[in-house]
C-alpha cells in the first residue's frame, strides 16, 4: 500500500524515522534548523582544546534531535604560525546493518594554512537518499597559531512555528 495514516493506530509499530523526516521536510523545509529552546547551542571555550555546546532543539534533514545537558568535544592543538577553521558539527550516522540511528557532537579538522584559514568540506549525505552519514555545521571555531579564538555561530536559530504566522 502506498499510502498510510502515519501517526494513526495500525495495530503494530509503523512509523519510521524516514516517515517523520518527510513530514517535517514538507511542512518546514528541507534545510537544517535549530529552534529556539534551552541554551539554543550556546558553544563556549572551557578550555583551550575543550569546547562546550549547551542544552538545544534541531532538526537535521527532518529528523529532531535535541541535547539536554551540555556536551564537549575536543578541539586538536593548533600550529604555531599557522590560521585554521575547525567545525562542529552534528554527525547523523545510520548503522547499515541494523539501522540504528544516532546523532552526536564531531569536529571535522580544517586545513592548516600559512596566510587564510579555511572552512573543512562538510560532507555532504542526504539521509531520504540512503545516505548512512549527514553532517549539520553549527560552530566554527578559529585557531591563530596555538590561539584558540571566538566561536562563531553557523546558524540562525527559527522561533516557534506559531510565531512564523503571527
């Protein structure tokens, strides 16, 4: 059958996350959002290779995720007289093999560069294509030599849906 009621009672377990991510794809978009609850992913130094990521509420591709106490993630040593972007980001993985899904906090490394830093490539999986791996960029964090700079936000963060229409 090619059509179903996805959130009506069917007698056994339906409603897969590929029902939910189009649901919410077709009612708020398909880009990545991050709403505005909790600390909104408020991400600050604790130490010079810690980074600290507040409580928060996204959707990547469709499929919600949200932190309920804060999370760290390292960040790698920097190299004196070298410029370098590193990015957090959410890490959607799908395990292949029994189709557990996950999300969590992972730097992708940049480059290290004399004269300009530069962003990583942030791969690119869309999830409702079969991709096993999606990555949502939410902070960058610069490093200048061994100096670890100002995290800067990647994303806009959307109110209440409610809101939108008022």
């Amino acid at each position: 059958m090619t059509i179903e009621l996805v959130d009506g009672k069917a007698g056994t377990a339906h409603i897969s996350s590929e029902d939910k991510a189009i649901i919410h794809q077709a009612k708020f978009s398909k880009s990545d959002m991050v709403f505005d609850w909790g600390d909104v992913f408020k991400c600050s130094m604790s130490s010079s290779n810690r980074a600290t990521v507040g409580t928060g509420c996204a959707s990547i591709q469709g499929l919600d995720w949200h932190i309920t106490s804060a999370e760290s993630v390292t960040i790698s040593n920097g190299s004196q007289g070298m410029k370098r972007n590193d990015i957090i980001c959410a890490h959607y993985n799908r395990n292949p093999k029994n189709g557990n899904e996950l999300v969590e906090l992972v730097v992708l490394k940049g480059s290290p560069n004399a004269t300009a830093a530069a962003d990583p490539t942030i791969p690119s999986g869309k999830i409702l294509s079969g991709a096993v791996d999606a990555y949502m960029p939410l902070w960058r964090i610069p490093l200048n030599g061994i100096t670890v700079g100002t995290p800067v936000r990647l994303f806009t963060p959307r109110g209440a849906l409610w809101d939108s229409v008022t």
